[in-house]
C-alpha cells in the first residue's frame, strides 16, 4: 500500500510541474494556457448576463483575452469584473475535484460545453475560432476512440494546466496592482468601481488562488489515491 501511495505521490507532483514547465514553453504554452483564459473571460460572461450583455469574447495568441459586455447597473459592473479570476480558480478545484470521484465524462461534458457555448454565442476573432474548434476536436475524439487511460491522464493534465496558470495568472495581477496599478486589469475595474486601491483586490485574486489551489489538490490528491 505505501508503495502504491508513494507511485500516486509522484505521478501527481510529475503532472503539477510538468503543467508548470509546459506553460512556460514558447508557442505551446501560450496555446495550452488557452483554456484557463477560456474559462476566465467565460466567468465574466456569464455574470454579466445577469445585468447586462455580452458583446464579444477575443481569445489571443499570446494567451491573453478579452470580455466585451454592457452593464445596467453598478452591482453587474462589480460582480462581472470580480469573476474572472474567481471562475477559472473555482473551475480549476472543481476539475481536480471531479476527477478525484471518477467523473471523468462529467468534466469533459462541462469543458465541451464552455468550448460550444463560446463558439457558438461570443467568440469571433480567428484565432479564437480556431482554438476552439482545435480544442473540441481533441474532446471529441478522446470520447470517440480515447482510451480510459488516455482519457483520465489527460484530464489530469489538463486540471493541472488550469490550476497552476490561475494560481500564476493571480500572482501576476497582485504583482501588477503593487508595481503598475494602472495596467492591472480587473483589479484596477474594482478600484474605480469601489475606490479601494489596487493592491487590495490583487491580493484578494491571489489569496483566493491559493485557496482554491490547497482545496482543489487535497480533494483530488487524497481521493484519487484511495
């Protein structure tokens, strides 16, 4: 048993720093790093439907993207900017947590449907395009011919991906709010929608980051060894 644990423990910390160090590769990384973008820019669409309308969503080739919506009210404004970072660390725990009680199928029906729901209401710039029909396409073609194996490990690779860049996602918003306030992205929207500086919000991203990180790995971690 403490030999099987053991093998678990090192195939989990491999596919945390292989995602690590694969984000970080030119050109792949960037691509790779889509899908925690995907989610991000998806957790501000959906609250800013609540309150307003979604225009567009721009996903980029340097992993970078882009929300474009129209808010009635104060609260939606509020809301729609504190999602993204939230979303996408509360996706990346949900992932782990998923595939720590074996619902394998569940996790890629949920990602098939950000990846359909983007395609077919919000994104239109061409790079985003092709993204998404690449991504779908690896989707479908694991649920087709992908064996369990094949399936369940790149799942985990990918929960890997999505947790580590939101937490690294996070830090670089704090560090931005600290050094470069202006050029802080949702941290700055929150400070001129609340006027609480900068640095208070990119540390609530980045605090609840972590958060999201312990809880996602200690679900999955512990589950998938037992």
């Amino acid at each position: 048993m403490s030999f099987v644990r053991d093998k678990l423990s090192s195939k989990f910390f491999f596919f945390l720093v292989f995602a690590f160090l694969l984000i970080h590769v030119p050109i792949i990384g960037n691509y790779v790093k889509i899908i925690n973008t995907l989610i991000h820019e998806s957790g501000h669409a959906l609250i800013a439907l609540f309150s307003g309308n979604v225009e567009r969503i721009s996903l980029f080739m340097n992993s970078e993207g882009a929300t474009y919506s129209n808010q009635s009210t104060w609260i939606g404004s509020f809301f729609t900017s504190l999602a993204g970072y939230t979303f996408a660390s509360f996706m990346a725990f949900l992932s782990f947590l998923l595939i720590g009680r074996k619902y394998h199928i569940l996790l890629i029906d949920i990602l098939l449907g950000f990846i359909f729901l983007n395609l077919i209401f919000w994104v239109r710039n061409p790079y985003g395009i092709f993204w998404l029909c690449s991504f779908a396409a690896v989707f479908l073609l694991l649920l087709i011919k992908g064996s369990k194996g094949l399936r369940d490990h790149l799942l985990i690779m990918i929960a890997s991906i999505m947790l580590v860049d939101s937490v690294q996602s996070s830090y670089e918003i704090f560090y931005l709010s600290l050094v470069e306030p202006h050029a802080a992205g949702d941290a700055e929207n929150l400070t001129q929608l609340t006027h609480m500086p900068a640095p208070i919000w990119g540390s609530f991203f980045f605090l609840q980051a972590l958060w999201f990180c312990y809880y996602g790995l200690k679900r999955g971690y512990y589950k998938i060894q037992n």
